[in-house]
C-alpha cells in the first residue's frame, strides 16, 4: 500500500506538466484598407464616410470633429501591431485623414 501512494501521486503529478501553452492570434478593431480610404473625398458627410469606413471604433465626446479607426493584431502572444486612421471634420464634413497603416494587413 505504501509503494502505490507514491506511484498514484507521481502519475497524477506528471498529468499536469505541460510543455507550453497555446496562444491564439488577437484581432481587435476596425481593418480599414487604403482602397477604402480611396474612396472618401472632401467634403462628404459623416454617414457618406461611415459607409466608406464603418463605424469608427473610438469616439471623443468632447470634439466630435475627429474620429478614430483603430485596429490591433497581436500573433500568438507576440508583439502588438496597430493601425490608426484618425479621420477629421469641420461642420459635419469630411476634411482631411491622418493614417499610420501596417504595411500588410493579417488573413481575416
């Protein structure tokens, strides 16, 4: 009895030994494509650039002028790789973007 102790004890033990963990790729945000930006024109309105866009994930409430598109993708735990399309208003209509996009964009 005092042998099998041990032996259950080390096969249950060796159950928990694992030699790594899987870690998945993270997605987050709005994929905004330089064909989209494309499309957008000085002067459209808010929904026009919407549709162009979508939904911009980043909202300021204290200047409505300015919204964010913002889109993060990290591969198995690695290194953060981010987009930002800061796109820029006057009385509603699109005036100007500013853009600091990956150079290619993840399988989606």
């Amino acid at each position: 009895m005092h042998k099998v102790v041990p032996i259950l004890l080390l096969t249950l033990l060796a159950g928990c030994v694992f030699p790594g963990v899987y870690k998945i790729n993270v997605q987050q945000g709005n994929i905004v494509t330089d064909e989209e930006i494309a499309l957008l024109e000085p002067g459209m309105s808010r929904s026009q650039v919407h549709s162009a866009l979508g939904t911009p994930l980043t909202l300021n409430p204290a200047d409505t002028s300015v919204e964010y598109y913002i889109y993060t993708f990290q591969e198995a735990g690695g290194k953060i790789r981010k987009q930002k399309v800061t796109v820029h208003y006057e009385d509603d209509r699109f005036t100007h973007l500013d853009k600091e996009m990956l150079e290619d964009l993840p399988a989606y």
